[in-house]
C-alpha cells in the first residue's frame, strides 16, 4: 500500500519538487562550504520523491549523542543558523500548501506529508531521511546500549 502511494504521490506532486531540490542541492555541492546543505537537499529530495513509510530523524539520535563529533554538532549549528532564513520561507511554503490541501478532506494525507516536510526544511543539516523499519532498528538498538 506504502508503494501504491508513493506512486501516485511521485506522479501528481513529488515530480518536480524532488527534481527541483536535487539541482538546489547539486548547486550547493558546488562551493565547499555548501555540501553539507547539498546533502541535506538530496535527503529533501529523497522524502519529496517517495514520503510515506519515511520517518525525519536527527543524527543524534540517530548514531547517539557521544557517536556524532562535537566539531560536527558545532558545524550543523552554524550552518543551520545560516540556513533559517531560506528555511523559514520554505517552512512556510510547505505549511501553507499543506492548509490548502488539509481544507478537503481527501488531501488530509498530502496535508500530513507538507506538514512533515516543513519539520525537515527548517533546520536540515544532520537530519536523516530514513525508512519506518530503520526508525524502529535505530530506536531498539539505543534501548539496547542503555541496558
């Protein structure tokens, strides 16, 4: 069902924008110190192409706290900071779309999905776009290493 739904979400909305926040990021991975936000684009890129069943989780949390640099941390800060302004607009893109399909209730799920998106798009560096199932593998193994 998760396919059949990423179909048609690829068909009628994900096309363009996916293909629109590859080139973004490509263009970022121009300069050095762009790389890291052209990373994050390809994983926007990634959740606007194919976003259900996709969990958006921090690297932190991800990896755990001590496994992620503090020089790395400092960095996704910064850059973060750098990015708000191009975030929050987008943020707010993503948000209003998602108001306008949340009015129908048909586009309650694509509302959903804009929603999730404008959680990435604000602060994307050292967020990770991954599968349910990783969520779920990630979240027993910090269980594991607490135990």
């Amino acid at each position: 069902m998760v396919a059949l739904f990423n179909m048609i979400w690829f068909l009628f909305f994900g096309f363009w924008t996916s293909i629109l926040m590859f080139l973004l990021g490509v263009l970022m991975c121009i300069t050095i110190v762009g790389i890291p936000v052209g990373k994050s684009l390809f994983q926007l890129s990634k959740l606007n192409a194919f976003p259900y069943g996709k969990v958006i989780i921090r690297e932190t949390q991800l990896k755990g706290r001590n496994n992620v640099s503090v020089i790395r941390q400092l960095g996704g800060l910064i850059l973060n900071t750098l990015w708000f302004p191009v975030g929050l607009i987008l943020t707010l893109m993503y948000f209003i779309m998602g108001i306008v399909a949340a009015i129908t209730i048909v586009g309650i799920p694509v509302a959903i999905l804009y929603f999730k998106m404008a959680q990435f798009v604000l602060f994307p560096i050292g967020a990770k776009v991954i599968t349910k199932k990783e969520a779920y593998a990630s979240a027993a193994e910090a269980l594991r290493r607490r135990v």
